[in-house]
C-alpha cells in the first residue's frame, strides 16, 4: 500500500486540497496527518473539515496541542505563538 503522510498543514486549506489532489495523483492509497493543523494560516476549520470529512487520520502536533490548552506557547516563535493563540478563540 503506498502511504502519504502529510502534516503543518496550519489552518491553509487550500494547500491541503492541493496537497491531498497531488497524493493522489502519485497513487496513494492512504492518507495519514502527522499534525499542526492549525496556526499561522487564516482557517482552521476548514482544514480541520477537510481532514474530518475524508476520514484522515491525524495525530495531534504541538500546534495542536497548544491550542487546546495541552502545552503552552512559550517555545514557539512570535508569529507562531499569535497564530496558535488566535485560534484558540
């Protein structure tokens, strides 16, 4: 089975949908998410829809974590550190 394993995706949707057309274009068969997909980017949701409703599975990044308050801010840089706190609204 060939896999893509994909992952900052960062609130970018867009990229994602490109993304997941070029794996399967290269004949993946399966598409894992290694994490961050929020921060920086201007939709969270909709990248967190696309991977939902594709059934993608996802582990959890420290973007990720950070914004559901299970790691703090601290060691991300400053655009990182606004873009993950944004989101968390």
């Amino acid at each position: 089975m060939k896999y893509a394993i994909i992952s900052d995706i960062h609130a970018n949707p867009a990229a994602l949908e490109r993304v997941l057309a070029d794996a399967e274009r290269c004949g993946a068969e399966k598409v894992v998410c290694a994490g961050d997909v929020v921060g920086y980017g201007p939709d969270p949701v909709g990248a967190i829809r696309i991977l939902r409703e594709r059934g993608i599975p996802t582990v959890m990044g420290n973007h990720d974590a950070a914004v559901v308050g299970w790691c703090d801010t601290d060691g991300m840089i400053g655009s990182a550190r606004e873009g993950t706190e944004r989101h968390r609204r």
